[in-house]
C-alpha cells in the first residue's frame, strides 16, 4: 500500500484531512508524524500560508523518507486588512488558544456593521517528496464574521464563521458538511491528483493552483 504522511499532530486536522482524502485516494494509508520517530517540530517563519506549508512538508519528508502533506490556514478578515492570516491560531498571543483568538477577533470588530464584517478562510496544502521537490495548492471559502459564537462543531474560528449562501456557522456544520464547503477541502481536493501521479512514479508538477474561489 501507498503512503503519505500529515505534517501536523493536531488531532482536529488528522481526522478532517483524513476524511477528505480518503475517499479520493482510496488505496493510500494516511500517517501521521506521530507514526515515526524523531520527526522535528517545523517552526512557522514563512509569511504566506504557501510559504509555511512547503516548509513543514518539504522538512517532513526529508525527516520520514515518506512523501509529505502539510498545511497552513487561517481567517482573513477584510476590515482588518486580511488579518489575522498567517497568525491566526496564536492571534490572541497563546498559540491554539481558540477562545481567546475568537473573544480578542470579535471585540475587535464588534462595532463593524454586518456588511463589513466579510473575511474567509484561506488554505494552502502542500506535497513534498524526500528529494526536495514540492507544490503547492490552494483553497478559499468566502462568508462573514458573525458578531456572537454559535454551534459545537469544528474548530478554531467556525463558531463565527457563516459560508457565503449559508444560514450557519461552520460549527453548525456536520463534519461532512464541512469537508465539501471548506477551504481546506478545497486545497487538499486540489492537490489529490499530484499525490496520485507522485505515487505513479510520475513528477510533481510545481505551479501552484487554486480551487474554490
């Protein structure tokens, strides 16, 4: 059997990714970094989304020997100039603190009347082989910044996120739902067939690309 292994131990995105990928790469087992030993933390210097993904993949895939996919995302907030982009899980000063994050966001903007209040989530998710050689593929979901958190679902900002046409929060969202609409949805349906040509034996092919805009 095939093998790619996730550049994260965040156990949200494990199973998110691995229910994207699954039904696209059906005969593929999906690691995780938490399967091998020794597999450095890769810290986030880059200042894009793209820039961070090829980083922690190209790093675990030299680390593993094992083709790597890795990600970076974020909320980009129109009437704070597009932030809190490549800094949204630690927004708040505390990295994965998503209470904070979302308390310090919406007092921020708390006074933005509702038609101001758009944004999306960006996602860059990227493929690396050992030898170097990575792309990058991108993904973006468009919607608002409710001024109240509602739904138990999900994870990081969905509590205040509502997708352009929907009446709910992606917190409100089934997993399923989410895994059509979502930005990280996207980039990882965009860079499912280069995972399947680098497992052919075929090479990446490095242009960057976009799905979901």
């Amino acid at each position: 059997m095939s093998r790619v292994v996730l550049a994260t131990r965040n156990a949200h995105k494990v199973g998110e990714l691995r229910a994207v990928l699954a039904p696209l790469l059906p005969d593929v087992e999906v690691l995780t970094v938490d399967a091998f030993e020794h597999v450095p933390e890769v810290a986030e210097t880059e200042v894009t989304f793209a820039g961070n993904a090829l980083l922690k993949a190209r790093a675990v895939a030299a680390a593993t020997g094992v083709p790597a996919i890795a990600d970076d995302s974020g909320i980009s907030v129109d009437v704070l100039g597009g932030a809190p982009g490549i800094f949204s899980a630690r927004w708040s000063g505390r990295h994965g603190d998503d209470v904070a994050n979302l308390e310090l966001l919406l007092a921020q903007i708390a006074d933005v009347p509702a038609r101001h209040r758009g944004g999306a989530f960006v996602c860059a998710a990227a493929l690396a082989l050992p030898d170097g050689s990575a792309a990058v593929r991108l993904g973006e979901l468009r919607g608002t910044i409710t001024p109240t958190t509602a739904g138990g679902g999900g994870f990081g900002y969905d509590p205040i996120f509502v997708p352009e046409g929907a009446q709910r929060t992606l917190a409100e969202h089934t997993a399923a739902e989410k895994n059509v609409v979502s930005h990280r949805g996207a980039a990882f349906r965009a860079l499912a067939p280069l995972v399947v040509d680098v497992l052919a034996g075929r090479p990446i092919r490095p242009e960057h690309g976009s799905e979901g805009q």
